[in-house]
C-alpha cells in the first residue's frame, strides 16, 4: 500500500514537472501576442490540451513577465481548466497566490471562489464552503456584482446538498434575475438547480415547469450545454410523479453522456433513479445492477448524499430475500461509511453555513440597514433644517414685505401731499446761486431758458436722447450744458432726462385711468424709455416704491382727473 503512494506521489511530481517544462518551450512567435490573441486562441482549443499549451504557457508567461496579477491569476484559471484533477489545485493554489499579490478585494475573492469550485467537483465539500466563505468575505467588500451572485450560486448548492431548500430556492432565484441578462450558462445553472429544489420540496408542477423554461431558454440562447441536466431532472421528477417508465426513458438517454463528461454525481444520481423505477415496478434485479453501480461510484469517489444511502437499504432487503448473508453485511459495512461520511459532512457544514455564512450575511444586512437608517436619520434631520429654514426665509420674506409696504405707503404720501400742495416734482432752477466761473453769465442764462422751453414742450419724452444731441438743439457745447444741469438741478445729465419722464408720467397716471392699465413695457414706451428695465429702475430710483404698488395706490385712492 505505501508503495502504491510513492509510485502515485512520483508520477504527479513528474507531471508537475512536465506542467512547468511547457512554460520555457514557448514558440517565439507567440511571446509577442497580445492576451486578446492568446485568449481567442485558447478559447477556440477549449478540451484539447495539447494543442492549447502552447497559448496557455504563452499568456501565464506574458503575465508573470509583466507582473499583471489580474492576467496572472486568468492565465493559471485557463490552464487550470485544461489540467487533469490532480493538477488542478495545485494551480487553484497559484490563482490565489497571484490574486493576494494584487490586494484587490474582487481577484482575491475571485480566487478564493474559482478553488472552492475545484474543491466541490472533487466532492470536498467541507474545504469547498471554506473557500467560498473566504471569497465571500472578500467579495462582499466590492460592487461586483457577477461576483456576489457567483458566491450566491454556489452556497445555494451546498444548501442543497444540506437540505435547506425554502433558502436555496430564495437564493437560485435572486441569481436567476440576475444572470438572466448577464451570462447565458450561470443563468441556465441556476434554473437547473432551482427546478431540483422544487422537487425536493414536493412541488412537482414547478419542477417540471423549470424543466421545460430551461430547456427551451438553452433553444433560444443557443446553449445546449445544460439540455442533458434538464432532461434527467425531469426524470427524477417523473419517478416522484409515478411515471417510472417515463423516468426510465428520461434518464437512459442522458447517461452516457454523463459518462462520457465524468460526471460522477450526476450519474449515480441516475442510475439510483432508474434502480428506484425498476424498485418500483417490481424488476428488483434490475434495480440492483444500477445500485450497484451507485455503489461503486461511492467506493471510487466517495461520493454520497442523504437521498442515496438508500440504495444500500434496498439492496439489503433484496438480499435478506434472497438469503444471501455476504451481499448483506457487505451493504451493512457501506451504509455504515456512508452514514459516517454523512454525519461528518452535516456536523461541518452546517456548523460553518450557519455560522460563518449566514452569520456573516446576517451582520452584513445589518450593517445595510443601519447604515439606511442612519441615512435616513440623517434625511429627516436635513428636511427639519431645510423646513426651518424655509419657515425663517418666508418669516423673513413676510416680514420684508409689509415693512416694504409701510415704507412704500409713507413715500406715497409724501409725494401725493407735495403734489397736492401743488409742488412741481419738476425741479425747479436754484435761484440765488453763484455764477459758474468758466461760464459767462449770458450763456449760462441762455441754457437755462432753452431748459424751461424744453421741459414746458416735453421734449425729454424723445428716445434715446444724449447730452450731445441736446447741446447741439441749445447751439451750445456738452460740458457747458453738462455742467449748468448740475449747478442749477443738482443731477447728471441721465437723473435729470430719467426724472422728468417719471415727474410726467406720475401725472399722467393720476388723470388717465386708461394709463393705469398698461404693462411696464408699455409705460417705459409712454415716457420715451429705451428698455423696461431702465424704466423700472428709473421709476424706482425718482419714487423709492416699485411701480405695480404705485399704481395700486393710485387706484385705491381713487385719483382722477377731477382732483
């Protein structure tokens, strides 16, 4: 026996030797290619080895040279699917070397997956769901979401495998809505998996609906890849269904095919379900050829799960009826390892989902919701400041405006009673001053006469009138006209232009009550103003109240044409 491990421990060594050989006979004309390149090739060399090492070893080694850890770690996953079982760890192990080098949460994590995924097809249960809690703790911290979902999908099948179907079904489905429109095989996968949960829970009509969605769903996307699973589900189903002929017929077409492909659980799910079948309708000689297969599955793989310690039950009872004592404590002696394999696997991995995953994904919810509520917390706190302060801004707003009004209605008095009074709003020619030096007397009285003409003739309503344009109407020069309109009115030029137009139009809208009814716009028109901004700025400036409250006073009032 110790000379069989040496000789199997030699033989792997030198296979392992042989893997690394490969990597220094890499063609020259390879070493060039880009990853696209050497992707595609490897890609379309998928399940032939020989021919695909070269482009396996030509990207690992295009890796390595530059150090491109996320490279690195696809190219030992690429070479890791081309390898034989007893390699494949060993380059699970290099994956996630690689991927710790990067400190990226998503490769290591991604890592940690891809090994707990070897770990599975080799039926290591316990050291799969290690893995995958790594990876989960490590891809939980991204936003990648193929990732999460990939976790997601493979915890969900080791819940199947324990039992825990109302919570695989759960998660099959999020992954369902999830790779429907991401990745065609995922996708298919998960619709698999979700239709064997629902047989397990008796739901039979699901089942064979999930069947059908898939199978047809692999018709339109273009992958058949899955039809054989989908095919032996509904096998399955149709036993539980009673249709043992049908179920028979199911799973006979797809054996050999799992066969072929070395699917080793999958097949002894098969022949326990055709043995069960032929159990069923009374061919008990039958049933045992594929129980013992089953059996030998078991003995070669070490492969069981609780629906298949059956075979072992039957298979006693049969020989019980035969007398056949050896066939029995044979099957005695199975059963046993089979429920020891058993225990030991559900004490580990229900213990490690329970408390490692689910825990951990319990406290990860946790964490979201009180980070929602804190969020939330946060948003009631910042609708009460902004609702303060918008009560404060229209307090404010409130306030300004009545102070405004009462400021308004005082300057509306005032002006009312000076008019009333009979108090030109016109400005008057300061009499009395001092003579302007650099200004003759007689030319200064001059200007201020064609002042009085021009304000008496209302010519200030004309558009667009400059200090240019009116000195040249005096026959005179714009500083001296400039300068008399400040000695004798107190204002610039613009002022002086901008208050006669409002002096007149305070009057005309006290007598037209037409007048009253025009829009800015039309008042700025009335009064020779360029633009309404001017106007309004103008109105405001000679008035101090904006225009629509002068106008509601004057209403209010009653001014006409009689007062």
């Amino acid at each position: 026996m110790i000379q069989k491990k040496y000789i199997l421990l030699l033989f792997c060594a030198v296979q392992l030797l042989h893997a690394q050989k490969i990597t220094f006979h890499i063609p020259d004309s390879l070493k060039s290619k880009n990853y696209k390149y050497l992707d595609e090739k490897i890609y379309a060399l998928k399940g032939d080895s020989t021919k695909a090492s070269p482009y396996l070893y030509a990207y690992l080694n295009r890796a390595k040279n530059e150090q491109n850890w996320k490279e690195l770690v696809n190219g030992y996953q690429n070479i890791l699917h081309e390898s034989p079982d007893y390699l494949r760890i060993t380059y699970a192990d290099s994956m996630v070397y690689s991927a710790k080098k990067s400190k990226k949460n998503d490769l290591i994590g991604y890592a940690y997956l891809s090994k707990g995924i070897v770990y599975y097809g080799r039926n290591e249960l316990q050291i799969a769901l290690d893995n995958y809690i790594v990876a989960n703790s490590y891809i939980s911290k991204t936003d990648d979401d193929y990732l999460i979902y990939k976790v997601k999908y493979n915890i969900a099948i080791i819940k199947t495998y324990l039992g825990f179907y109302d919570e695989a079904i759960s998660l099959f489905k999020e992954c369902i809505t999830y790779f429907k429109d991401n990745n065609t095989r995922p996708y298919l996968n998960s619709l698999h998996s979700l239709g064997l949960c629902y047989n397990r829970i008796g739901n039979y009509g699901l089942c064979s609906q999930t069947n059908k969605l898939g199978f047809l769903e692999g018709i339109r996307l273009q992958n058949r890849e899955m039809d054989i699973y989908f095919i032996a589900s509904e096998g399955v189903n149709q036993y539980f269904l009673d249709n043992c002929n049908s179920a028979i017929t199911n799973l006979e077409k797809v054996l050999p095919t799992m066969v072929k492909n070395k699917e080793y659980a999958s097949e002894a799910i098969a022949n326990f379900y055709i043995g069960k079948s032929y159990w069923k309708l009374n061919k008990h000689e039958k049933s045992i050829r594929y129980f013992k297969k089953v059996d030998q599955i078991f003995t070669e793989k070490k492969y069981s799960n609780p629906e298949l310690r059956e075979v072992y039950e039957l298979m006693i009872k049969f020989y019980k009826s035969q007398n056949n004592l050896e066939g029995q404590l044979y099957c005695i002696d199975q059963l046993i390892q089979v429920d020891q394999l058993l225990k030991d696997r559900f004490t580990y991995l229900i213990t490690k989902i329970r408390k490692e995953y689910d825990t951990s994904s319990l406290l990860f919810e946790k964490d979201k919701i009180n980070a929602l509520l804190l969020e939330e917390k946060e948003n009631v706190q910042y609708f009460i400041l902004l609702v303060l302060l918008l009560l404060l801004f229209s307090v404010y707003i409130t306030y300004r405006y009545f102070r405004n009004r009462k400021v308004y209605k005082k300057k509306f008095s005032e002006l009312m009673l000076q008019l009333n009074l009979d108090v030109n709003l016109k400005t008057k020619i300061k009499s009395g001053r001092e003579q302007i030096e650099d200004i003759s007397p007689e030319t200064a009285n001059n200007i201020l006469k064609q002042l009085e003409r021009f304000e008496s003739k209302q010519k200030f309503l004309m558009k667009n009138l400059t200090l240019s344009k009116l000195a040249v109407q005096f026959n005179s020069n714009p500083r001296y006209l400039s300068v008399i309109i400040s000695h004798y009115r107190d204002k610039t030029f613009s002022t002086y232009i901008n208050d006669l137009k409002i002096d007149f139009l305070i009057q005309l809208l006290k007598t037209n009550k037409k007048v009253r009814d025009y829009s800015n716009g039309a008042l700025a028109e009335e009064v020779g103003f360029s633009t309404t901004q001017r106007f309004t700025r103008a109105f405001y400036s000679r008035t101090q109240m904006p225009i629509p409250y002068f106008i509601e006073q004057i209403k209010m009032n009653n001014y006409n044409h009689e007062q």
